[in-house]
C-alpha cells in the first residue's frame, strides 16, 4: 500500500489492503465456483438427457457447443467493452444472475430447441465473468503476483465442476435429471446480490500506480493494433484458443466416456468425472499458475514455456488413458493428463494482463474467452459429438445405427446381441473421438513457444516506471 501516491484517496488504497483483496479473492472464487457448477451439470447429465430426448451425439454436442458459445462469443468483446467503460463490480453481479437462471431453465425443457435456447442463456451470462473480474485482479495485484491471484480465483474452477458434478449425480438419482438443475442453478443468484452489495470498483491502473485520467479507454481499434505490434499477444490468444477446442472437448464428453466405456451409472459417473476434473484442475491451476509467477522472476518467458511443456505432453497420456480398459489405473492417468494440460490456463490469463495497458485487460481477456469459447466451447464438443456419431456408425456396421438404437441404446424387448451391439458402437465412437481431438494441443503448443520469442519485448511497462 506505501507504493501507492497520493493520486488516489485513502479509501482506494484500502482496496489494495489484505482484509478487502482476502474478501475480493473469496467472493470470486465462490462466484467462479457457481460458474463451473453450471457448466458441469449439463456434461454430468447429457446421457440421461440424451436417452429421454432420444438426440445424437452430434446433438449432445450442438448443446454443450454451439449453444453455449454462439452468444458468448458474440458478446465476449462488447462484454470487454463495457467493463473498459462502466462498474465491473455490477456487471460481474448482473452476469452472475443471468447463467444461474438460464441453467436453472434447462430444467423446463422439452426438446432439443429449448435446450438450445436455455444454453444460449448460459452463455450469455458466463460471457461476462472473465473479462470483468480479470481486469479487477489487475487492478488489485501487481505483475508478478497476478497469474496467482488469477489461479486462486479460477480454483472455483474445479471446486464449483465436483460439487456441480457430484450434487446433479445425487439429484438426478434423487429426483430427476430436471431438478438437478434447478438444485446447482438457482443459488448463484444469491452469490450475485453479495457481490452487488458488498464488493467495490477500484480505480483502473491502481496497483500499477497510474495517475487518473480522464481520458478514454482506447478505442477498439487501437486494441486490435496491438495483435500485430505484440506478437506474443497474438500467439497467446491464438494458442489458448487451440488449447480449449481439446479441453472443452474433453470436458463436455467426459462423464458419457465414463458412462460407455466403463460402463458407470450416472450418479458414479456424475461424482467421478467431478473427482477426476476437479482435482486436475487444480493441480494444474496451482503448479502452472505458481510456478509461473515464481520462474518467471528469473526469465519472464518462463510463463509461454510452461504452457508449452504441457500442452506438449498431454495429448500421450490421454491417447494412453482413454485405451486403459482397468478402472483405476484410466481414473489415475485421466487425473495426470488432464493435470498436465491444465498448466497453461493460469500462465495465460496472467500473459495477457502483463501485455496490456491497463485499460484494454478487460478487452484483452474477453478477446481470449472469446476466442476459446468459439474455438474451443463452439467447434470442439460439435467435433467430437460429430466424430463420435460417424464412429460409432462404422463401429456399429450395416444398418442406420440412429434408427436401430434410438438415443444410443436398443429398444425395450430388443435382443440381448443388439443390445450389447449399440452399447459397444456407442463407447467406441466416442472413445475414437475424444483421441483425435486432443491432437489440437500440439499446435497449441506450438502457439505458446511462438509467444515465448517475443515476450519480454513485447510486456508491457507502465509510465510511472519509466
């Protein structure tokens, strides 16, 4: 707090204080918590889903895809915008309250229209979560705690996918796959009336120690200037962007691997795929985001190499876990793997504040949420789903195998041949699908070495330091 002039009041420098950032840091993890639950319960619940809907996999994925990113994507950057511009408090607050309701109405729906449309609500919300509470954890963190801070947050992450995960599993055994959503989705509307009453806005540019202007945020069209000034800006969007068409993938078709392949129940699949996602998550977010902050003290390159490193191995562990036909040993390698991966999310986010002045982080986020949602929520669960009905097919030989097995399974008093013919066809198209998509980490990685080149040149430097 002493770096900090007497450009700002004695109320704002208490914002940088330990007591209010403790508080700030809890209530966005607690929001992000909210963020993933709603998220994990529609992967958790797409094969009862599917089942009761009688929809394809490609329609699973359109849902989980498409769905939830058509409207995220198109608002990503209009989001970034706004929180340049007005209270990023409220519009965290306001988003919070939109995805909480719309999952919630997923549990109204009849078809798979309705289903589109209550996604498309999900989406809408979530859009604003990234950018605005990134660019706050810029103004209350320095650099080179900033990707810490960041992990810290998004650790509601994999806390907010189990608890989602594990509370639709029991309600859905409870009750129906309906009220599970109705359960994981109404409370974040409570998570958004204390972030509306109790969190404050500080002054842009207050832990960097900029003097206050009047001056407008830059205009968009300076902003996207910098993806050809700052190349290591560019390839970090562009590589973080891969890296979510495999992660997203992977997570929305998960829990129907574990479902299929290892023949699980919903409930032990739904609390499963929580367990593996959530504690791999968070490994991943901590060591990635940490050992970030702290090796990037010696070479500020450190952040684009570790991001690197995983993306480079991750794609063997899964080819070898996703062929693991024993129980355990597939959880322990899918952990790994996913753990693996997960080392270059807290580096990103951190990248990308260290790049930008700090009245485009807001836009420079909601540029990357954008892109990744579009690449990686848009066209990787729509891939896999597509992949895994066009394998499944061949898997499953002559005749339509929509037609035959509805919904994936044999009609009621179908043989037991047939049977067993559709439940094998459907847990090997899906398993040939998720293998081919998790290829896309390596020109992710090969984003993240391009990035590493320029990186130090291209930080950037606040005038005060000069």
């Amino acid at each position: 707090m002493n770096e900090v002039s007497s450009h700002y009041t004695a109320e704002e420098r208490k914002l940088l204080g330990t007591p209010y950032r403790s508080l700030f840091i809890a209530s966005m993890f607690a929001t992000c918590c909210f963020n993933f639950a709603d998220r994990a319960v529609f992967a958790v619940l797409a094969q009862a889903i599917k089942v009761d809907l009688r929809l394809t996999d490609l329609q699973l994925g359109l849902a989980q895809g498409l769905a939830f990113a058509g409207l995220y994507s198109l608002l990503g950057i209009p989001f970034g915008w706004l929180c340049e511009r007005f209270n990023r408090v409220r519009i965290v607050a306001i988003a919070t309250t939109i995805w909480s309701i719309s999952t919630a109405s997923c549990g109204l729906v009849q078809s798979f229209w309705q289903i589109l449309l209550a996604r498309s609500g999900v989406g809408l919300g979530e859009a604003g979560f990234v950018p605005g509470t990134s660019s706050l954890v810029a103004d209350h963190f320095p650099g080179t705690r900033r990707a810490s801070a960041m992990s810290i947050v998004m650790l509601g992450t994999p806390v907010g996918t189990f608890l989602g995960s594990v509370i639709a599993g029991w309600a859905a055994d409870a009750w129906t796959w309906r009220t599970a959503f109705y359960v994981v989705g109404l409370p974040g509307v409570i998570a958004a009336l204390f972030i509306w009453l109790v969190l404050r806005e500080p002054p842009r540019g207050l832990v960097d120690n900029v003097p206050k202007s009047p001056a407008p945020p830059p205009n968009i069209g300076v902003f996207f200037s910098q993806l050809v000034h700052r190349p290591a800006f560019r390839y970090v969007i562009i590589g973080g962007a891969l890296a979510g068409f495999g992660m997203t993938s992977i997570s929305a078709f998960l829990a129907v691997f574990l479902a299929r392949v290892h023949h699980l129940p919903m409930r032990e699949a739904g609390a499963l795929y929580g367990t593996i996602s959530g504690a791999a998550i968070a490994i991943g977010l901590i060591i990635g985001a940490f050992s970030s902050d702290w090796l990037a003290q010696r070479d500020r390159r450190w952040s684009a190499w570790i991001a690197t490193l995983g993306l480079t191995v991750a794609p063997f562990i899964y080819f070898v876990a996703f062929r693991i036909e024993a129980r355990i040993p597939a959880y322990v390698v899918l952990t790994g793997a996913a753990a693996i991966l997960l080392l270059f999310y807290g580096p990103t986010l951190g990248m990308i504040q260290n790049l930008l002045e700090p009245k485009m982080r807001a836009t420079g986020v909601a540029l990357f949420t954008t892109l990744y949602t579009a690449i990686g929520a848009g066209l990787g669960p729509t891939f896999v789903g597509f992949m895994s009905d066009r394998f499944t097919q061949s898997a499953f030989g002559a005749g339509n195998f929509k037609a035959i097995c509805p919904g994936g399974v044999a009609p009621a008093g179908a043989p037991d041949t047939l049977m067993q013919a559709c439940t094998n066809a459907s847990a090997t198209g899906v398993q040939n699908a998720l293998t081919a998509a998790v290829c896309v980490f390596w020109l992710a990685a090969l984003s993240y070495y391009m990035a590493s080149r320029t990186l130090r040149r291209d930080l950037y430097v606040a005038p005060a330091a000069q």
